[in-house]
C-alpha cells in the first residue's frame, strides 16, 4: 500500500509594499520622538554667568510666549546685577535708574527705585514675521536696552549687558548682535540691538507633516475605491456613500488640529487642504455616478 505524501503547505507572503508602509511609519514615529526628545532647553543670549561684569548693569531677557498671529512675543525682564552702580555693601541701588526699552507694545522705560530688589517686568515685544508660512515661519524683534542714571543732576548712561534663555513649547529661539538705529541714541551714538529669532520647532514641524500627509491619504483612498467601483471591478455598496462623507467632514478637524493653529488662508489650504476637499467631493460623486451606472432599478409595487 503505497502512502501519499503531501505537499508542505507554503505561508503566504507578505507584500512589498505593506513591508514599506509599515518602515516607513516606524521611521516617521522615531523620527519625531527623536525631534521632540532634542527640543530642550536651549540658551538664546549668552552672558548669563555666575560671575557678572563690574563694569556694566547685566540684564536678562528670557521669552515665555510666543503669539505668531498677534506677532507679540512675551517675555520677562530681570535686572541679575547693577554692576558699577550698586552699593557695595547691599548691592542695590543708591539712585533710581530708567533701563529704556525698544520694540515694547507697552511701556519703553522702566524705573527701578533704589534699596529695592528689582522684580521681573513683563515685556510685549513687536515681532514681524508671517504666520500664514505655517510651518516654516519666521518671526523676530529687534531690541536695544539702554540704562540711565540721574547723579547730581546730571544724566549718565551705563554700559548694559543683555542675557537669556528661553524655553516656549513648539518654538526655538536665536539670537544676534546688530548694529543700532536712530530709534535709540546715547550721547549721539546709536545703542546696539539684539535680534531675537523665533522658528517653530524641528518636532511640531515634524507633527505638522504628518497631520497633512494623513489628509493627503484620505482622498486617495476615496478615489480608489470609487475608481474600482465604477469600473465594475468591485461591487458597489451604499453604505460607502457615509464613509466618504465622513472622511470629507474629519478633514476639517484635521486643519484645525495642526500645531500652532495656522490661520485660515495660510499657505496649506491653498496647496492641500483645498484639494484634499476636493477629491474627496469627486471621490463620492463618481461612486454615486457608479451606484447609479450598476445598481438595478427598484420594481415598482403592482397596484391592485
């Protein structure tokens, strides 16, 4: 009696392109983990030492808000040494002193009144920048900071150092030393200005890219099953009919779910979520167009 052997069943292979989508989101995932986890706190001005200068009032600017569609960026003015002007036994002020400040939407002097520890004050800084670049936008302020003091009358300026850090999430901040304007002059000499650079981070950057690259993926999906389906390659179903008209209403939250709320007109609803629309209003009019070419008549009733 002969036996029969059989042939060894063969596993289905997995195909190419689900192994590349499934690379490519753990790549992208990492990716953002990796930005995100790199996003710290990074110093802005340096001079922020534990040994000030002695011969300059050492100020510190550090940002803390950031509004992009306002063009505001907030931050805290902290006065870290007096410098030549302190009293050496207190190292606080013997006279009132006037710092001046430029590009503030608010108040451009401040007085500190001598014997007291000086508390942080509240800057509104005018930033120029263009938010509907979502996300590559840039936005900076030039600012100059200059100190007097009345003595015996007579009004003196003080060498004024400027320090900082910043640490705003979803932005990076830079900064630079440029010469100064007509806006700010000591003794005829124009005061030099810090330049502070705000760019959105690498990480909402990052999440940005993916939020729109999954709303380019709503239509193509859309189209291709409404394609299939007009064709006679697959059977149409109504109910489908609802999940495109589903995925047509989330691409709305999806826009408003992007970091840093870009407003309406920016550059991403006229390259993509304009025609993310509208293939998604195509996609379901060619299935309707199929359900209508493929799907029977309705009998009517007899009458009796």
């Amino acid at each position: 009696m002969a036996l029969e052997q059989t042939a060894p069943t063969r596993r289905p292979r997995v195909p190419l392109f689900v192994i590349v989508l499934v690379a490519a989101l753990v790549g992208t995932y990492l990716a953002v983990i990796a930005l995100y986890a790199v996003n710290e706190r990074t110093v802005t001005i340096d001079g922020c030492t534990e040994d000030p200068p002695a011969d300059a009032i050492l100020l510190s600017l550090d940002p803390e808000t950031m509004d992009a569609a306002a063009d505001r960026l907030g931050a805290n003015l902290d006065v870290v040494s007096f410098g030549p002007v302190a009293a050496k036994d207190s190292s606080l002020l013997t006279a009132p002193l006037t710092v001046l400040v430029t590009d503030n939407d608010g108040p451009r002097s401040i007085v500190i009144p001598p014997e007291e520890l000086p508390s942080p004050h509240a800057l509104r800084l005018i930033t120029t920048g263009s938010v509907e670049r979502w996300p590559f936008d840039v936005h900076s302020v030039d600012v100059a900071f200059a100190s007097l003091q009345t003595v015996d009358g007579e009004v003196r300026s003080i060498k004024t150092v400027l320090c900082g850090s910043a640490h705003v999430p979803g932005w990076t901040f830079a900064s630079e030393e440029i010469p100064g304007t007509d806006e700010l002059t000591i003794d005829g000499e124009p005061v030099a200005q810090i330049r502070v650079i705000a760019t959105r981070s690498p990480a909402t950057v990052a999440f940005g890219i993916v939020i729109l690259a999954l709303m380019v993926v709503l239509p193509v999906l859309g189209l291709t099953v409404a394609i299939l389906a007009y064709r006679g390659l697959r059977k149409v179903e109504a109910t489908l009919m609802s999940w495109m008209a589903a995925m047509l209403f989330a691409t709305i939250p999806l826009r408003t779910f992007l970091p840093g709320s870009p407003p309406i007109g920016s550059w991403v609803d006229y390259l993509l979520v304009l025609w993310v629309l509208a293939g998604l209003v195509i996609a379901l009019a060619v299935y309707v167009a199929a359900w209508v070419r493929w799907t029977p008549a309705a009998v009517a009733p007899d009458r009796p």
